[in-house]
C-alpha cells in the first residue's frame, strides 16, 4: 500500500486527495490503490472525490459527543453539513462532466 500526493495535481488521484483535504502523511486516511479503484468505477475525479467524502462521513458513524472520565466533548453536525454540501457539488460538476448534453438531473 502507498501514499502519493503531488501538489502540481499531475494526476487524477492527486486530484482526488486534494479535492477531499487528503493530503498528508501520516494521517492519511485513503492508499493510492484504493483511490485508483474507485477511480475506475467512478466517471471522473469529481465522482470519485465526492464517493471517497461519503466514505469519509460514514468513518464518524454520526458521533457528536465524545466523553472520557469528566472530560466531555461536543460538536455540531454543522461540519458534516457543510461537507455534505460540498460532496454535492462535486456530484453535479462530475455528472455534468460525464452528461455532456444538457441534461435536467437532481442531486441528493
């Protein structure tokens, strides 16, 4: 397994790891070979960028509360809406990409 990030975005997956904030290490969250196999499934980098930002949001199975002894803590899901946000815009810019005569369709 690999990790590859080149800020001159040369290649699709560089593309997809910045368009989902996956750029460092450590702390990565996806290998190379796992973005490049949802890249061939997917119609573009957008398509795969916003289907890797599901499976980010699903990695925090909806916690908004951490406690640890007295210690509590508590975000609100305001992240996770502005990210859901932005995930659909990579949906609609990638299916316009792959729909290239006009073409009605709803993201949700």
């Amino acid at each position: 397994m690999s990790f590859s990030y080149d800020p001159a975005l040369d290649t699709d997956l560089d593309w997809v790891r910045f368009l989902i904030g996956d750029k460092t290490t450590p702390g990565e969250l996806f290998q190379d070979e796992e973005i490049n196999a949802v890249l061939a499934e997917e119609g573009n980098k957008y398509l795969a960028a916003a289907r890797l930002g599901d499976v980010m949001l699903s990695m925090s199975h909806g916690i908004v509360e951490k406690a640890v002894d007295d210690l509590r803590l508590r975000w609100s899901e305001s992240p996770q809406s502005a990210y859901r946000q932005y995930l659909s815009i990579l949906r609609e810019k990638g299916a316009r990409l792959t729909y290239k005569e006009p073409a009605l369709f709803r993201v949700i």
